[in-house]
C-alpha cells in the first residue's frame, strides 16, 4: 500500500471514509465538503483507493483530502468494498465515522446535522437517504443545483423527503442503505469492522451489513428525517454486469439479513488489523497497516475464479451462525459446520427431538440437510419451483402491460428505445429474474420443513398444535394456503401483516398474552426494528 497523503488533524469529530476502485469520474462530494457549516478541523476525509490508480478526479479536490491511501491489490484482484470500510476505519482519528458516497451532493449543514446527532444520542447508527435523479443532461456532473436534483427527473421526491423516509410497507428496499452510514469508531471496531467474507465481493455489499450487527448489538438504528445526499445520473451507476454475491433479487445482501435475523454480532471474516484494535483500542495504527490486508486475500478475491465458481468461503474459527439452507439454521461450531431446523432454536417446539447435522464443511453439511428429504419434499419443491415462476412471470407481464412495452426501455421520460437497446438488456434481466425465482423458492421452502416439524410431533396434521403464522406477502399467504390444502402442511393459523403498525399490534398482543408467533424472515425483515428487540422471546420464533 501506498500513501498520496496522511491526515494532519489531530482530533476532528467526523472521519469521512470515500472509496474509489479506479472508477469514480467525479469526486465531486469534496466540493460541497468545502462549503461546510462548521470548521475544517472538526472533520477529515480519508479517501481509499483499492487499486494503483492516482486519480485525476481526486486531484481536482486534492486540497479537501486528509488522508489518499492506495491499497495497491493486484489488478486481476475483484474489488471488495468492506475491505477498504476497514482501511478507513483503522486509519480514521475521529470519534465517528462516516462511509458515504463520493459522488454525491451534501448541503451546507450536512456534517453539522451528523455531529449534532451524535451529541444527542451517541448509541445510535445514523443513516441518510438520497434523493437520486435520473437526467441524463446532469452528466458530466454539471453542478445543478438542489431543487434541480429534487425537481424533474427525481426518482423518489415525496413532499420535499424521499420516499423512503415515509414508507412503512417495505423501508428496507426502498431506502438507500448504501448512501450514507455514520456510526461511533468504537461501536465499529466492537463488532469486528465490516465482514471480509467473499459473499460481499463486488455488488452485493454495503455498510449496511454493519448496520444490521450494530443493531444486533444494541444500538437503535435511526435516519435522519431532515437531512440527505442528492445524487445524479452517471453510467454504470446500477452496477450492471458486475460480479453479484448472494442476494434477496432487489440486491440486499442475503448473507447480511441472515445475520440480522439470527442475530449475529461478528463477522464471518474480520480484517486482523480490526480484531488487533478490537484486543487493544489504544495500540498504535501504523503498528497495524501490515495486517490491514489479509495474505489470502488477493488469491480468493481474483476474478477468474469468481467467475468460474471457484469461491473458497473461508470463515472465523469460532462459533458462529454463517446462513440458512431448506429451513435449517447453519453454524459453525467447534470447527465444524452442524445445522438444525430453525424452529426448534427458541420456543415449545421440541429442540431435543431435531438432532444437529455436523460435517467438516459447509457444502457437506447442506448435503446432509438434503439427504433428510422424502419423496413428498422433492414434490413440494417442484410445486414450489414452479409456483415462484407462475407468480413471478405473471406480476412482470402485469407491470409491463400497465406502463407499456417499451417504457422501462426508455432513454429518458417520454423517449423511445431502439430495439437493440432493448435485446441487449435482455441478458440481463433474464439473469436478474432467474435470481428472483430462486430467492422466492429458497424463501417459500425455508417454510415449509418448520412447519412439517409441528406435524411430525403428533404424527397427524389434524392434531398438531394450533401455531400462529404470520407472513408478509400475498403470494406466501396463498402458498401455504395451497400447501394447507393439499395436506402438505398442518393447518396452522395464517395472518398476512401488510404495515408497520400492524406489525407492532400483533407483537403487542402476543407479548401481554403470552401467545407463541412463528414470524416468516421476509417479514421480519421488513419492520425489524420493532422485531429484533422480542427476537429472543421463547414465544417468537424467526423461520
């Protein structure tokens, strides 16, 4: 690694933490950076390049930079954003850290609204959202200003907040949780820094993951209501034809939700020089710069052998929970990998009557998980199979004959698309709905083992339990109903939650009358934040 510069400021509040991979065109955040309401010293940038470029854009603003690190990883090297989170994080003097987008805009008052937040309550990890505007005359970045970026061609302007801000149906897709993360350097370096495992590799990552194991952790997740990034169009800015890791089919990391859901703090890889600074806050940072970049690390990450498949999952040795598979929760334990059915973690659902699976490795142990299945299993996941396909064709063909076959296609508002245009997305879209059928058949499954395992306790669907199933979506309502109908699961207790409050009646009035809940992930994930704090209660139980 090399350093451009290093940060003379001796104690600023903020460390900004940017992150280029040889690809920003525009530094431009730098120039509204300048224009702060508070002084320069209370704040510093840190800018990590990951590869060897010097780049022309940073110079422009090199003035506004404190520290320009380059990590220098080898040009056949994919790009790990977590691994430069880290860098900043290790090399960051203040007491808070901000990981937000480069090439965004920020009002005056943008670091002033951080810092206050974190006077009034430092147990908290702030989020900003972004008002992100498609216009393409904004490109190259012209400087427009801030009622221009919320006015025509704004994505999700609603009344002057974004839409994500107001919306209580499904906040963790419609908000930005990559725009802007700012959390306590401490609480940070607490749980690990942000995971180096090979499924955030590319795309699919973000500081999210750690916002979700800081929550874990204790601290209340909070966005700012008043404050917020504005963002114009540039190519690429979707991350098209990128390497992806595992997602939920609307780029959330899978791998991040099962730690939210299942409550893990650690990651499933940390950076050495976190864990150093995590063994001793005080120690010094340049005794650290060594351990910053793992050996490994480089060979793993090589493209070549993302792109083929060829991924070695390499994980901490210690016990942690590493994902889910047909209904099982997957741990490694003791140096090894063991899974059970999820149900059977918390609540009255006989933990001694489901066995843990063990294996050396992880695929072995989802081998085993397979093997479990009987011939009635093997039909329900065909029937799955073709169920997430059926829904999911009939809602794209549903949305494309209300908008018009060759809106999505368009250019910009209003304009037609070539038809070349159109086939050469095609490709893509295919891959993206491929990953959608999947997502919901691994969702819809996950389901119905848990659900078969209150069966198998009384030996007849007709004298299993009474459980009280709630789930998120129309389309997992229908499912079980169908399933329900043909005998394929007991006849548990449905109920759909379609909002926030609802959610919060519902656990509101399990919690005074002791009731059991099964709560289907999806849903959980939707309004976890009034969910996470019952998530060890012996009578909910995540599935």
């Amino acid at each position: 690694m090399r350093f451009i510069k290093r940060s003379a400021r001796s104690s600023p509040k903020l460390s900004l933490i940017l992150l280029d991979w040889s690809v920003r065109e525009s530094f431009h955040l730098l120039h509204y950076l300048a224009r702060q309401e508070v002084p320069r010293d209370s704040f510093e940038v840190l800018v990590i390049e990951y590869y060897s470029r010097v780049s022309d854009a940073v110079r422009k603003f090199e003035g506004e930079v404190d520290t320009w690190l380059l990590l220098e990883m080898p040009e056949d090297c994919y790009y790990h954003k977590h691994l430069m989170y880290n860098a900043g994080i290790v090399l960051a003097r203040g007491d808070v850290c901000v990981i937000c987008d480069s090439d965004a805009m920020v009002k005056p008052g943008f670091i002033r609204a951080i810092a206050r937040q974190f006077e009034q309550d430092p147990r908290v990890v702030l989020h900003l959202d972004q008002f992100r505007n498609n216009r393409r005359d904004f490109y190259p970045f012209s400087y427009p200003g801030f009622e221009q970026v919320e006015g025509e061609g704004c994505i999700n302007n609603a009344g002057g907040r974004t839409a994500g801000i107001i919306d209580h149906s499904d906040p963790i897709h419609s908000r930005n949780y990559g725009a802007c993360m700012c959390a306590r350097r401490p609480d940070l370096i607490g749980i690990g820094g942000a995971d180096e495992h090979v499924d955030f590799v590319g795309h699919i990552c973000g500081p999210y993951d750690m916002t979700f194991r800081l929550v874990n952790h204790g601290l209340r997740e909070l966005w700012h209501d008043s404050e917020f990034m504005y963002h114009t169009w540039h190519p690429g800015q979707a991350g098209v034809d990128n390497y992806l890791g595992p997602h939920d089919g609307q780029h959330m990391s899978t791998t991040s939700l099962a730690a939210l859901a299942s409550g893990r703090v650690m990651p499933l890889l940390e950076n050495p020089a976190i864990r150093a600074l995590r063994a001793n806050p005080a120690g010094p940072t340049d005794a650290l710069l060594d351990r910053v970049i793992r050996p490994e690390g480089p060979a793993e990450w090589r493209r070549d052998r993302l792109e083929s498949g060829s991924i070695a999952r390499r994980f901490d040795d210690a016990d942690l929970h590493v994902g889910y598979f047909n209904g099982y929760s997957l741990y490694r334990r003791g140096g090894r990998f063991s899974a059970r059915l999820s149900i059977v973690e918390h609540g009255p659902f006989g933990a001694g009557e489901n066995a843990w699976l063990t294996a050396p490795t992880l695929e072995e142990v989802k081998r085993r998980i397979e093997a479990q299945g009987t011939l009635a299993a093997g039909a329900i996941a065909l029937f799955t199979q073709a169920f997430a396909f059926t829904w999911l064709a009939a809602a794209h063909l549903a949305r494309r004959a209300q908008r018009g076959l060759l809106a999505q296609g368009a250019a910009t508002p209003g304009a037609r698309p070539s038809v070349w245009g159109l086939l050469r997305r095609l490709p893509y879209r295919f891959a993206q709905f491929t990953v959608q059928c999947r997502t919901l058949t691994d969702a819809l499954l996950d389901l119905v083992p848990n659900l078969r395992h209150i069966e198998n306790r009384t030996g007849t669907s007709e004298g299993a339990p009474q459980v009280r199933l709630l789930v998120d979506t129309r389309r997992a309502e229908i499912y079980l109903k169908l399933l329900r109908a043909l005998r394929a699961v007991p006849r548990v207790e449905l109920e759909r939650v379609d909002d926030r409050s609802q959610f919060r009646r519902v656990l509101d009035s399990a919690a005074q009358d002791g009731s059991g809940l099964l709560v289907s992930r999806g849903l959980f994930f939707r309004f976890y934040p009034e969910a996470v704090p019952l998530a060890g209660r012996p009578n909910l139980v995540i599935i």
